[in-house]
C-alpha cells in the first residue's frame, strides 16, 4: 500500500472536530467547483457524532446530494438502519431538498432488486451510462475489528465484484447492500473513521499491506483515501 494518509486524534470527539471541519471543506470546495457536493455515508457507531455535530453547519445545503455506502436490508425504523440514524442524528434537522436524499430502498421485493434500483438511482444523478462509474465528492467509511469496510465483509463474493456499482452482502445471515470495491476507488475523496482498540490488528495488516486482502477488505480501498483514527485505535500501529 502506498504510504497511507493517516491524522490521530486523542479521542472521538477531537476526531469528530476535525471530521466536521474536513467535510464541509471538502463541500465548500464541490460547490465552488461544481455547484453540487456528493457525499456517501458510513454506518455504525463512529459517524454518528459527526452526523450531530453538522446540525449547526453553515453550508448551503440546497447543494448537497446525500448517499449511502452501505445498508442493512431493514426498513429505516429498524434500530438497524444506517439512513435511519442519520435522518434521527442530522438529515431531519437540516433543510436538504428531501429528493436529493437517496436511502437505499430496503422495502424491495428482494435485495438483489433493491441494488439493481440504487444503482439506477445512481446513474440517473450522476448522468452516467452502463459501465461508467460515478465519482463521488466524498465518501465515508468505518472499519470493523475484521477490516471491513461500508458491508465488504472478510471473503465474501461482494469483494470481488468488479462491474457493478452495487452489490448484495451477508452479514451473519442478515443481507446488506454495499457499494463495490471500484465504485469507492472511484472517489475524488474518501475518509476513513476508525476508532477503537479492537481495530488495532486489522490496521497494522492493511497498513503493512501484509496478510491476505481479502482477510482484510479495506486494504482493498486502494483509492485517494485519508484516515482519521482515534490513539487508541492507533496505539502501536502508527508512530507519532
Ligand atoms: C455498517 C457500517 C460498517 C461500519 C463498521 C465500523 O453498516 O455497519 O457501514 O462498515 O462502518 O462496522 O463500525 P463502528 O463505527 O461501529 O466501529
């Protein structure tokens, strides 16, 4: 891997600042350019102090174009639900024309059908045709202690799909929805938010580029990625 992009801060809510900061640099900056921020979430825990904290942002959010990177195939009540938290944590909070915030649809006959839809509603916004992928502004992930990333679990098939935009997952028997390995690399940015000691061994391998790939999918996201980790995540991975 090349020398990977990597800021430590003391805790969450000093990576959480300093997220904030980056992200509407990252928005100022696509609408300044090209009058629209793209942005795809994370799920889990980590973000959601980001999501809270852009509530008092002063942005221009007529222009910013909400995704997800990944899903748990629940409907957005479920306690489960990646969109279903951010809308609690932030999206309800702010005044984003609501049709330009894309769930991905969890209520389909299926998840297959459900990831042939999303990436529809990904080339209809993006303007793109079969084959091409988009090229997010910004794209947020988190890793697990097994070094997955968005629902790209550890030897799974969604590892390897390389032309599609979506994949279907499995996490433990319930089914995901997923961006690809490409459509991530495919990002002008992406920002990794890794907390926890329990990260410490996947982080050391994808760091080192040691180990099998697959064993730890985020070393597969090869792309203009920056990660922000907390010191206890990268205590005795990273030297000051
Ligand atoms: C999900 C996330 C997943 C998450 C990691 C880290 O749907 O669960 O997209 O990839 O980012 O599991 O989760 P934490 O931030 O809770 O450690």
């Amino acid at each position: 891997m090349a020398t990977p992009n990597i800021r430590v801060f003391p805790d969450l809510a000093a990576l959480t600042a300093a997220a904030k900061q980056f992200v509407l640099e990252q928005a100022t900056g696509a609408i300044a350019q090209g009058g629209q921020f793209t942005l795809a979430l994370a799920g889990g825990n980590t973000p959601k102090p980001l999501y809270e904290s852009l509530v008092s942002a002063d942005t221009p959010w007529s222009q910013w174009h909400i995704f997800w990177g990944d899903e748990r195939y629940v409907p957005l009540d479920h306690p489960d639900s990646n969109a279903g938290m951010a809308f609690q944590a932030w999206l309800n909070h702010v005044p984003i024309p609501k049709n330009q915030i894309h769930p991905m649809p969890t209520a389909d006959a299926d998840p297959q059908t459900a990831a042939d839809r999303y990436e529809q509603t990904l080339r209809q916004t993006f303007g793109i045709r079969e084959g091409e992928f988009p090229r997010f502004d910004l794209i947020l992930l988190g890793m697990g202690p097994d070094g997955h990333t968005a629902s790209l679990f550890p030897h799974t098939a969604a590892l390897t799909v390389g032309d599609r935009l979506i994949t279907v997952g499995n996490k433990d028997g319930q089914a995901r929805l997923t961006f690809t390995v490409p459509l991530i690399n495919h990002a002008r940015q992406i920002l990794f938010l890794v907390t926890g000691a329990n990260k410490q061994t996947a982080l050391r391998h994808i760091f080192g580029g040691t180990g099998d790939p697959h064993l730890y999918p985020a070393r597969l996201i090869t792309g203009n990625a920056l990660w922000f980790l907390d010191q206890a995540a990268a205590e005795g991975v990273v030297q000051n």
